[in-house]
C-alpha cells in the first residue's frame, strides 16, 4: 500500500520503488536479449569454441571495467551515469540489429559490457546513498528481487 501513496509527490513511491520498477524493466529487456546473445555471436563465427572464447573476454572486460570505473563514479552524479550508461546501451542494442560486421560486433561489446559494469555500480551506489542505514539490505532486497523477477519472466 506504501507503493500507491503519494510520499514526495511520486507516483510510485519513494525513490528506491522507482528504481526497483526500473530495474525490472531494464532486466526483463536484457534477459530477454541475454537468452540469445551466444546464437548472436555464434552467427558471425560459426565455431563454439569461438563463442565461448568471446564471452569469457567479455567477461574479463566487465571486471577490469568495473575497477576502471572507480574515479569516474566518485566525481560524477551516479543517476546521470545510470541514465546515459542505460541510453548508451539501447543504442548499441540498435547497432547490433543492424551490424554484418565482426569488428563492429567486438567493438560495441566491449563497449556494452563496460557500459552494464558502470550501469550496475552506479545502481548499488544509488542504493546505499537513498537509503538509511537500517534500511539498507531491505531496499538491495527488493531492488534485486525486482530483477530477479525480470530475469524469470523474460526468457519464457
């Protein structure tokens, strides 16, 4: 009930109900891609070793990407940076739909991945700075719980 009264003048809540909504949004969009990212990547190399070779080096960029991050996160507004890393990423989903190149397809992953490591650290900051201290792991719980749910309902 807390969600339907108005607190701050919001629709939906308070600021941490927002940003749950959001996620869910954003991680029923990226499950729903996520499920055929390895068949998009297989298309251009016709090799699994190829793929597989592929997306642990993107996973290696996602980590060093996340620690590359570190400075820009502590001088910048991390709703700004979640807002532009979530723009950045539709537009490289748009690219994608129209790329027939291997290069391109390397070059606007890596650049997707780098964008989901800032995109995710942004939003873990923006928790912790929203919420008071006793609230803390209630407001990562149903901000996880949303995505969670994102991430079920997509892929069926």
């Amino acid at each position: 009930m807390g969600i339907l009264i108005s607190k701050n003048r919001r629709l939906f809540g308070n600021e941490i109900n927002s940003l749950a909504y959001i996620n869910l949004l954003v991680s029923l969009a990226t499950a729903a891609v996520a499920t055929i990212w390895a068949l998009y990547i297989n298309s251009f190399t016709n090799s699994a070793i190829a793929t597989g070779l592929i997306s642990g080096f993107l996973t290696i960029v996602s980590i060093v990407a996340y620690f590359a991050f570190v400075p820009l996160l502590e001088k910048i507004d991390k709703a700004n940076l979640f807002a532009f890393s979530l723009f950045l990423i539709a537009i490289s989903y748009l690219i994608f739909s129209i790329n027939n190149s291997f290069a391109i397809l390397i070059i606007i992953s890596i650049i997707m991945t780098s964008l989901y490591s800032l995109r995710t650290a942004s939003l873990g900051i923006m928790i912790k700075d929203k919420s008071n201290t006793k609230e803390i792991s209630k407001n990562e719980g149903l901000m996880f719980t949303f995505i969670n749910i994102g991430w079920v309902i997509a892929p069926l």
